[in-house]
C-alpha cells in the first residue's frame, strides 16, 4: 500500500511542477510561441515517464517541492510536516508500478474495444495527450455524447487550429460549439486561434470582440479531468486518487495557444482599437477565468498594454497582483502540501475536484488547503499509512 501511494506521490509532484512552471511564464516573462509548446508538452507527457523512473528523481523533485529542509519545525505548518513524514517514510519497493500500469493498460485496451461515443472521446483525447498518432478526421465523425458534447467541441475546435480542414471547420461548427455554452468567451478564443492559424487577422479581430461580451472564461479543465476520471472508473478498479492524478495528466495539455494570442496583441500594439481590445480581454480574464493559467494570463495582457503605454503605475499595480498570487498559491508550502495528500485521501481529491468544477480552479485550491488543514490537527490522521 506504500509503494502504490509514493508513487502517486512523486506523479503528482511532476505534473504539479510542470503545470506551475505555465503558470509562472505569465507572471515573470511573456511567453513565445516555442516556449509555450515545450511547456505544454512537458505537462501532457509526464504521466508515461513518471511509471518508468520514480526513484531517480525523487530527492530533488521532493526537496524543490516541500521546500529547504533546514527551516525549523516550528515555522513550518502542520500540513508541511505531515507531508515530510508521509514522503521520508514510505519505503519504495521494487516493481511498485507494475499494477498500476498493468489497470492503465487495461483500460485503454477496453476503450480500444468499444463502440461507446464516450469511450471513443476519452481514448481520442488519451492519444492526442501522448501524441500518439491519430486520425485528424476521426474527432468531426463522433456522434454527440449527451454529457460532454462542450468537451467534444473543444477538442474538435483543437483540431481545427492544427490541420484545418474547411470540411469541417465552418461556421457550421463554430455556430454548434457556440450553442453549447452560450456564456462562454473561452470558445471564441478558440475561433480566434483557427483563424490566426489562417493568418485571418481582421475574423479572429472579430472572434475576440465577441468573446469579450461573454459572461464568463472556462477552458473546461475540471470537466475534463472530471470526465476522464469517472470513464476510468468504469472500465478499471483504478482508486479515485490514482484515476484523478492520470485525469490531470490528460487533461493538463492546454488546447488554447496562449502565446499565439500574446504575439497578436503585442503585434498590434500601435492598432488603438486592437490594442484597448486586448486590455479588456486580460480584465475579462483576470475576473472570470476560472483557471490559475487565465487569471495569470489575463494579468499578462494587461501589463503589456500598460507597459507600451508607459503606464508605470498600473504596471505596478498588476505587478503586486502577480506577486499575491504567487506568494497565496505557487510558493504556497500548504497548497503544495494540500495537492500532495490529495493523491492518497479520497476525501481531499474530491473536494478539489468538486469545488473545481462549482467556481474555478482558485476556489478549489482554497477549499482543499482549509479541509487539509482541519484535518491535519487530528493527530491520528495518518493518509499515507
């Protein structure tokens, strides 16, 4: 039973880490287009690797995570205790992964064999995720799958911004997808992106001006995950907390180029109506992204916009922004202690997951920490034994 939770412990320190390491572009160095991809790709392929290699990088990945070991035990919080105890002393055996990964490659073989539209959706996504080569048409031949039709367009529209095919990538989709989730901008930047793909500056001018009078931003990353884990649940004995770390992994693969949407802002920069355009996207996004990375991006926006117009004081102002957040959440030891017991108590995962999916992503992390916390001052509460 150690072993299987060590393991899932160090999975889930990778992701995390790469997941952060996104983030943390926005709040130090606008991203470029290569920068962004490399990145995007380290999240969406850390799951496989992590199964082949856990041991040789489990002292340096604990030690950046928890933090400098020689901080006294009375500065530390419990949580950050805990998590110590719980990493130094679970034993490491050999061959732990093998059931693991021998349920992963059940369940994948049992997508392969079925006929369900779900099904289909959840392997086509695996694939893609491992950059296993997939047929590009296969995504527009799905039928709709009543519960996740939002998860189907978006990765149909994904499709679209990579090997655009005028079959399918029409306003007849665009207006379908749309249909969907009236409210949301988040499918109007993905418009924009197919047709900055095409180079069709003046229609993604257009996509973008729509999604500013949306009500909200949601890329749909706990849906994702949310789906993924209980399709894992259906076909495999996977526990809730090794079926939530593979979710994130597949889910974390970031179908919005957001450095392709940076370089059209800082390329129009000197275009007033393209640039104050740009502005309020980053305050839309700021306000209403229900994801760390749109908040982050949204923050992005606006301190180009103010630093080409040599507005010190709001770049001032979005700098102390930047830096709560980051202080509140990424060098936050509870919030790193809080991810880590979310992979062996069920209880914390699916608070996440469920807060998550309620209001967004900063309200999940908030949520799991405060429960983490309460729990941690039982002195009997021992989620790693």
């Amino acid at each position: 039973m150690h072993s299987k939770k060590y393991v899932l412990v160090i999975i889930f320190i990778i992701v995390f880490i790469s997941i952060i390491k996104v983030t943390s572009l926005f709040y130090n160095n606008t991203p470029s287009i290569a920068s962004d991809k490399i990145l995007t790709d380290n999240v969406a392929t850390t799951i496989t690797p992590a199964f082949d290699d856990t041991q040789s990088i489990t002292d340096n990945l604990t030690e950046n995570f928890i933090g400098n070991s020689t901080t006294s035990e009375k500065q530390k919080s419990k949580l950050s205790q805990l998590i110590e105890n719980c990493i130094n002393n679970i034993e490491l055996a050999d061959n732990n992964y093998d059931d693991i990964t021998s349920q992963l490659d059940s369940y994948i073989t049992s997508l392969k064999l079925s006929n369900n539209s779900n099904d289909m959706l959840a392997l086509f996504m695996q694939n893609y995720q491992a950059s296993n080569i997939v047929d590009t048409d296969f995504i527009f031949q799905l039928p709709p799958t009543t519960l996740h039709n939002e998860i189907l367009f978006e990765q149909q529209l994904t499709m679209c911004s990579t090997n655009f095919n005028a079959k399918f990538c029409n306003e007849h989709l665009y207006s379908q997808a749309n249909y969907i989730d009236k409210d949301n901008a988040y499918w109007w930047y993905l418009i924009a992106q197919i047709h900055l793909s095409q180079n069709n500056i003046p229609d993604a001018t257009d996509a973008f001006y729509i999604a500013n009078g949306k009500a909200y931003y949601n890329e749909y990353f706990f849906e994702k995950i949310n789906f993924i884990e209980q399709n894992a649940e259906q076909h495999s004995s996977l526990n809730i907390n090794v079926r939530l770390v593979y979710a994130v992994g597949i889910s974390s693969r970031f179908n919005l180029n957001y450095a392709m949407v940076v370089d059209y802002c800082k390329d129009n920069l000197n275009d007033l109506e393209i640039a104050d355009l740009c502005l309020q996207m980053g305050i839309q996004l700021e306000h209403s992204g229900k994801t760390l990375l749109a908040h982050s991006f949204g923050l992005a926006l606006q301190e180009i916009y103010y630093q080409h117009n040599l507005k010190y004081d709001e770049v001032a102002e979005i700098k102390i922004k930047q830096n709560t957040q980051r202080d509140a959440i990424i060098n936050n030891s509870d919030y790193k202690a809080a991810a880590l017991l979310m992979t062996v108590d069920e209880r914390l995962a699916r608070t996440w997951l469920n807060s998550g999916l309620s209001k967004g992503e900063i309200f999940a992390i908030s949520q799991t920490i405060n429960e983490a916390k309460v729990f941690a001052q039982d002195k009997n509460y021992l989620p790693c034994q």
